[in-house]
C-alpha cells in the first residue's frame, strides 16, 4: 500500500454517528432501555449508552441488573419497564412545569442585579454607605417580588 494511502487510513476513523443506527423498541422490554434524544437512557439506573448498538446495552445490562431481573418473564419485564416508564415521564414532566418559573426567577434575578448596577453609577456613592445601601436592597426587592 502506497504512503498516501496509509496515512489517509490511519487518520480516518469510523465515526459513531454516522453510522445511523437507530434505537429498537423491544429493547426496552428486554434491557429496560429506552430512547432519550440521542442516546439509550436506562431505566434502572438513569445511566446512558451513547450508541444504538445491542451488544452495548446488553453488556450493560448484564454487568449491572442481570443478577437482579435475570429472572424475570416477559411478562414481568413488560410490567416492569412499563412501570419504569411512568415514573421517567413523570419526573421528565415534574421538570418541564418546575422550568419555566425556575427561568422567570432567574430573569427577576438579573434584572434586580441591574437595576443594583445603574443605581451604582448613577449616584456614584460607595457601596458602604448605608443610607445608599437601603436603596440597593429596596430597588431588588421591588424588581424581584413584582407579580407580573
């Protein structure tokens, strides 16, 4: 094989993906995998599997949960990973409702530290000063508790 060529085979690697695997749904029935974005969450211990490989999630599975669901029928492990499911998708929800007013308390937040800031260079007073001092904290105070 010519120099060029060697070089151009060691420097080019495989790469995950673009492979263009996809996730399979019996898998989660058998490995308690299920799809979450672009990786294989599992539903035993939230850990996750960056490729869509069966050979990947299994060997994670039987590293870590066979001695436990080694057992278990088909039956029992639809059950169960239907019941795993419920649970993921309920806490996935309890995050979704918590979200947007964790973020609108954040940007009152911000907008407090602002209001803060032009007070500063405004009046141009030391920070030290405790009449300019009650002004800092009822200007974030007034910003931050405002019912919008």
């Amino acid at each position: 094989m010519p120099k060029d060529q060697k070089q151009r085979a060691a420097t080019s690697f495989r790469k995950v993906d673009l492979e263009r695997r996809v996730f399979n749904p019996k898998w989660t029935d058998d490995l308690f995998f299920v799809q979450s974005g672009h990786k294989a969450l599992c539903l035993l211990c939230n850990d996750t599997n960056s490729t869509f490989k069966r050979s990947n999630l299994k060997g994670h599975f039987d590293a870590k949960h066979a001695h436990t669901y080694r057992d278990y029928t088909a039956d029992e492990r639809k059950t169960e990973s239907v019941r795993l499911q419920s649970w993921l998708d309920q806490q996935s929800s309890l995050f979704k409702t918590q979200a947007p007013k964790a973020s609108e308390a954040a940007e009152r937040r911000i907008r407090a530290s602002y209001e803060v800031s032009l007070l500063i260079s405004k009046k141009m007073h030391p920070s030290t000063d405790a009449d300019f001092g009650m002004d800092f904290i009822f200007a974030a105070v007034d910003v931050i508790y405002t019912e919008h």
